[in-house]
C-alpha cells in the first residue's frame, strides 16, 4: 500500500475525529529504505492525547506521536531547547495528510519557522561537558589494549564527537541515522573520517581515530580535566 495512503487509513482506524495529521520521516524523502517506518503525527481536541505508540497497518510499521495542539507546542518547545527536535522536522517537512480546521497549517508554518531559524546556541557549560567527556574517553582509548573496550570506546568517541561538532556549528542534533544525516550538512567528510578512525581501531590502531578527535576538540578550546568542576544535586 502506497505510504501515505497507509497513513491516512491508519489514523481513520485509530483516531477518525483527528483535526489534522501528518506523515513525515525518510518515507517521504529520497532516503527511504525497505525498513522504512511511517512516522505520523496526529493532532486531536484533547485526550488520549499526548502520547506516544508502536503499530502495525498492512505492510507497514507505524509510530505515531499524537498531541493536542498545547501538548504539541509543548513538546516542541523541550525539544528545541535540546537542539533536537524530531517533532518539528516531520511537520515542517513531512505530508500534511489533512487538516480538518487550519490547525495542520498553522501547526506546518509554526515548524518550518522555527527548523529555519535553527536552534539555540550551545551554552558555554555544555560545550566544557562534551570537552570533559571526550578527554576521558580519549585517555580510555590509550590506555586500553582489549579489543572489545577499544570498540566501545571508540563508537561512544565517534558520538560524542560527532554531537560537539554539530553543537559548535550551531546545527540541529540528531540520534542513530539522523545525527550522520546532520553532520553531513553541518561538517561534511567527519562522519567518513569517524567510521575510518574506527576501522583503524579493530586493526590495531588507535591514533587516527584520536587524530579527528583531538581536531574537533581544538576547535572548542582542546582537552578539558584539570580545572572542570560540576556541582552536585540534592
């Protein structure tokens, strides 16, 4: 079944007095895959909403992330403050399936706004966060010579590293696919520099992996350990 056919049916099924819904996510782009899944939002007058489920319609997996038009400015709100925001990609860029009351439109323009003017600004502490982090993770990696520490060592530095660069170019963050995705537009050739870095690792070799990290550290002031001091929470 056509995906955004799909996606219509499947909110008739589950929510058929909907105001508006959309379908976005690597469906409805040049990247979609056999594994696809269709991410759809729904926007209801009130409860059960806001939650969020796993499903299944024909052929497809489903997740939909259903909201109220408070909750969903409020989720979009948190979200933003992280410099992730899943929520106002798939609106601003997926398929408005329909909209009942203006509410889609509304919700479609607010979202593509807010993806154009990009997120806010790492803050300064964060940034020393990611140094501190990196700089223990790069004195695990030296010290280590088990083959598996290294592996894990190493794609936790090919992460974080990846998360300071997008946060030092004032670029939106991301998780699995989507953070590559953002650092292809944001740092182009990192993300191939970080998955050789890595290989080296399993052979042996752990100085290129170190070499593009410490490059991407630099740019933030370098290593960060004597001096970094966190306060505690009661």
């Amino acid at each position: 079944m056509d995906p955004i056919e799909a996606a219509r049916a499947v909110v008739d099924e589950h929510h058929p007095e909907a105001r508006a819904a959309f379908l976005g996510g690597s469906v409805v782009t040049g990247r979609r895959t056999a594994t696809s899944d269709l991410d759809v939002v729904v926007l209801l007058h009130g409860a059960p909403a806001p939650y969020r489920a796993g499903l299944r319609y024909s052929d497809w997996p489903v997740e939909m992330f259903v909201h109220t038009e408070g909750t969903w400015h409020a989720y979009a709100e948190r979200e933003l403050r992280r410099r992730r925001s899943p929520l106002l990609w798939m609106c601003a860029h997926g398929v408005l399936l329909f909209d009942t009351d203006g509410l889609g439109a509304r919700i479609a323009a607010q979202a593509r706004k807010l993806t154009a003017a990009g997120p806010p600004a790492a803050p300064a502490e964060e940034i020393d966060d990611r140094r501190y982090a990196l700089t223990d993770l790069l004195d695990d990696l030296a010290g280590s010579d088990d083959p598996s520490e290294r592996l894990f060592i190493a794609t936790e530095l090919v992460r974080r590293t990846g998360e300071l660069a997008l946060a030092l170019a004032g670029s939106w963050n991301g998780t699995g696919k989507w953070l590559a995705r953002c650092l292809e537009k944001a740092a182009p050739g990192l993300s191939t520099r970080l998955r050789n870095g890595v290989n080296e690792v399993l052979a042996g070799r752990v100085e290129p992996l170190t070499a593009v990290v410490e490059e991407v550290l630099g740019q933030a002031g370098g290593r960060l350990w004597v001096g970094y001091h966190r306060p505690g929470t009661s």
